[in-house]
C-alpha cells in the first residue's frame, strides 16, 4: 500500500478534505460533460425501445451487485489499520464472489427474459455478466484511496476510462449496434478503469488463500448486506414492476426521464459520499463534529442542487427537445414530476457515509428496509395510472422515507430535525423562488423554437437565484464562493 492514511488530528485534515473533493468531483465533473456529449448524440441515433430494454437488464444486474463484495471495501476504510496482506486477503474474496456472480447471472438470464417476456434480455445479461469480474480491480484500490483521501493520482484514469466508454458507445451507435451499444460501453469503461486503478495505487492484484483474521471484515461486510439488498429493491422496483406491465417504449421514455434527473444525485453525490465516508470515519469519535460537518455539506449542496432540480421541472419540455429531439418530446412530463423528488433524495443518500463512518452500519439496514417497503407499494399504486404514476410515486413517497431517514440516522450524532431544515432552507427556499419566476417568465414569451426559449429561460432562473440568494442567504452564497475560490484550509468544525 503506497498511500499513507488520512489522520483527522493532522492540521491539514481539513485542506487534504478539500483536495480529494476537488479531485474526485473535479475528474468527475469533466468525465461527465464529455461522457454527456457522446450520450446526447447516441440517444438521438437509438430508439426508446432500446433503452427499454436496457433497463430491464439493469433489473438484474444490480439484483446481483448487492453480492459483488463492497461491504468489503468498507470494512477496509473504516478499519484502524491495514497492510497489505489484508488487502490480497480482500481481493482475493472480491474474486471469488464476483465470478460466482458472473456464473449465477449466465444461469438466471432465459429466466429472466421470460418475465420479461423479452428474449434478447437474455443475450444481453450473458455479456453483462463480464462486469463483475471487473470489479475486485476497482474496490481495493478504492479503499486504498478513500484511507488516504488522495483522488488526484486516479482522476486521469476516471477521465481514460469515460474516453474510453464514450468511444465504445459513439462507435456503436454509428454502426448501428442498437442495444448492444448500451452493453459494451460500460464493459470498456469499467476494464479501463479497473487496470488504471491498479497502477495508480501500487496494488499488486495477487489473490492468496489464507483467510485468518478475515472474521471481523467479513463481519461488517455482511452487516451491510441487509441495507445493500433493502436498496436494490427500494431503487430497482419501479422497472422490475413497469417492465412487466409496459412496453418498451414507454419504459423506456421513463427510464430515460429518470436518468435525467438523476445526474446529479447519481453522478456527482457519490465521489463526494467516496471523500464524505473516510473523512467521517477519521472523526468518528467526536459525533457533534461530524454533525456539524454535516450540515455545512447538506446546506452548500442543496444550494448547488435545488436549483438544477427545479430549474429542470419548469423548463421540462424545451430541454428534453433541445437536449434528446423531437422522438423524446413525450418525456417531457416524466422529467417535470420526477425532478420535483430529487432534492429529497439527494438529502436521503447523503445520510448512509454517517451511519456507515460511525460504525452503525445497521441504522443504515434500517432505513434501506423502510425504502424496500415503502417504494415499491408506491409503485404498485402508480403502475395503475402508467408510466406516468411510477413518476408520481417517487415524489409521494420520497419525502416521507427522507422524514424517517433523518429521524433514524441523525440521532446517534445529535442532529435534529430543525437543523436538517435550518440547513436546506437557504438551497430550497431560493430555488422555488426561481423557478416561480421562470414559470412567470415561460407564460409570457412568445412561441419559440424550443434551443430558444431554453435559451432564454435557464439564465432567467440563473439570475433569479442569485438575486434570491443576495436578498435571503447572502452568508450561505459567500461561504459557497469562499470554498471554491479559497486557498487556505476550510474552518474547522467546532469540538
């Protein structure tokens, strides 16, 4: 192991915390725009029913993951000490369970497209299955840099890797693959990126077979089986329950609708939980640090997210045409109710990398296993209206399974309800203000080809909210200015 572990005592914890969000966020962000042009230009060249039944393989896929061994990884970060045998023991582990993966999925593949009543579902998860394998190849090294908070050294192979999927998917796209271009791309990526990994961090990947000592990681692992698998029901119900119902067409507009609004909360809230879990877990002993740290993170990220969300329910229509063409118009009313939930669950999953950094991997079991309840009753009321209802279930019953999060997971850290509220207010509050004036705005325009009048729209929203934020949180705006432009470490939290 060639990286040396973060120490919360050190004066430049608070600084090595600003490096690794900047490198991990940063690398993302860019592997991100770039991956979004090649996306953009390849759903223009797919068809709905494509990503219809894309999505219905991702049912089964990440059925599946929830076994792939990431408890592993963190055991590993949250551990006091780690060498590197250790680390051959996990990998080793990871190898083994992800192959067997990889052979169970080969096997349930014809059962699956039969209840799907789709037979290429079943070609399409023979070739997923080489995924898996992957994996060992990226976790370890995951856990060796989220111990040592340095992500500067793997953000060039993020950036190879999105190259490289990107690539896979345009090609594809252009040579008319169809679906198989939603297969092979991320198979390119995952590879590039596992073998990037491995060399930016040193790790030998040399498996051995001795498992003394493995108890108490393999121990916490499971621990958080519970909640992995109460997670996969909770987020993967709506298509294992619309994929047998609708038609690969409508599934595949609200699929893709859910994609959108999902960017951020999928796309950028997990580098920052990757910095947020062993940052926490260096702080562990002092809960009233990590809460304040905690709402400091949900006050600046509400206030970068909120806007997004609610600036996309209001201008549904033009972006989904600007953004996806003509064909995509019908999700339109997808995007507008579903992007009305998202800042609920970015708040939600923000809540794990806590329960997880102080050792109480079961709070975090709970929670998933109200979702896994919750979620899918509200789907199964939904799918009577149709698509649409599946949309309309996510904003019913988000909020209410963020309520009982927030009660769960805030209390061993002594968080309260009205600071949660205290800390989102600013973010929310602005944001709503915004997109009342871009709603206003939107009415009295005359009509516009829809780049136009999207065009005309989103900095009518950004110069709202500023305007908001200067009259009603001017000291949340500085302080969001202050960590972004800053040189010296951020303050720290209070003891």
């Amino acid at each position: 192991m060639s990286l040396q572990d973060a120490d919360a005592n050190d004066a430049g914890f608070g600084a090595r915390i600003r490096s690794a969000i900047f490198w991990r966020s940063g690398s993302q962000i860019v592997s991100q725009m770039m991956s979004w042009v090649v996306t953009l230009a390849v759903i223009r060249l797919l068809d709905p029913s494509d990503y219809g039944l894309f999505a219905m393989t991702q049912v089964i896929l990440n059925f599946a993951t929830f076994l792939n061994g990431y408890g592993l990884v963190s055991a590993l970060v949250q551990s006091d000490k780690l060498d590197s045998h250790r680390l051959r023991q996990a990998f080793t582990i990871m190898l083994l369970l992800n192959g067997s993966l990889a052979l169970l999925q080969l096997g349930i593949a014809p059962i699956a497209a039969d209840y799907y009543d789709q037979p290429m579902v079943a070609d399409l998860l023979r070739v997923q299955a080489l995924l898996y394998l992957s994996t060992p190849f990226i976790s370890i090294p995951e856990a060796i840099m989220g111990r040592a908070l340095d992500f500067k050294r793997p953000a060039l192979v993020n950036l190879i890797a999105a190259i490289a999927s990107a690539a896979v998917a345009l090609v594809g796209a252009l040579s008319g693959w169809g679906v198989w271009t939603l297969v092979f791309a991320p198979i390119a990526g995952f590879w590039v990126k596992g073998l990037g990994y491995v060399l930016a961090t040193g790790f030998r990947p040399i498996p051995t077979f001795d498992f003394r000592g493995t108890g108490a990681m393999v121990a916490y692992g499971a621990s958080l089986l519970g909640g992995q698998l109460f997670w996969i029901i909770q987020s993967q119900a709506d298509i294992f329950i619309g994929g047998r119902v609708l038609e690969p067409h409508q599934l595949g507009l609200y699929a893709e609708a859910l994609f959108l609004t999902q960017i951020f909360v999928s796309k950028f809230i997990p580098p920052l939980n990757d910095v947020a879990f062993p940052a926490y877990a260096r702080m562990q002993k002092d809960p009233s640090r990590v809460a304040w740290s905690f709402c400091k993170a949900v006050r600046l990220l509400l206030l970068i997210s909120c806007p997004v969300y609610l600036g996309m329910a209001v201008t549904a229509e033009p972006l989904v045409e600007t953004l996806f063409g003509a064909k995509w118009l019908e999700m339109a009313p997808f995007v507008a109710v579903l992007a009305l939930a998202m800042p609920f669950m970015t708040l939600q999953v923000m809540f794990a990398p806590v329960s997880n950094a102080l050792g109480r991997p079961g709070t975090t079991a709970r929670i998933a296993g109200v979702g896994a309840v919750l979620m899918p009753v509200a789907f199964l009321i939904g799918i009577s209206f149709g698509a649409i209802g599946l949309a309309w279930a996510w904003l019913g019953a988000f909020p209410i399974l963020t309520i009982v999060t927030a009660r769960l997971a805030g209390a061993p850290m002594g968080l309260r309800l009205i600071d949660l509220v205290r800390a989102a207010a600013p973010g929310l509050g602005c944001a709503i203000l915004m997109a009342g004036v871009v709603l206003a705005v939107d009415r009295i325009l005359p009509p516009l080809a829809a780049p136009v009048r999207l065009a005309v729209l989103v900095p009518t929203g950004g110069i709202a909210f500023l305007a908001a934020l200067l009259l009603c949180a001017r000291g949340t705006l500085m302080e969001l200015v202050a960590l972004v432009i800053r040189r010296a470490p951020p303050v720290q939290a209070p003891a």
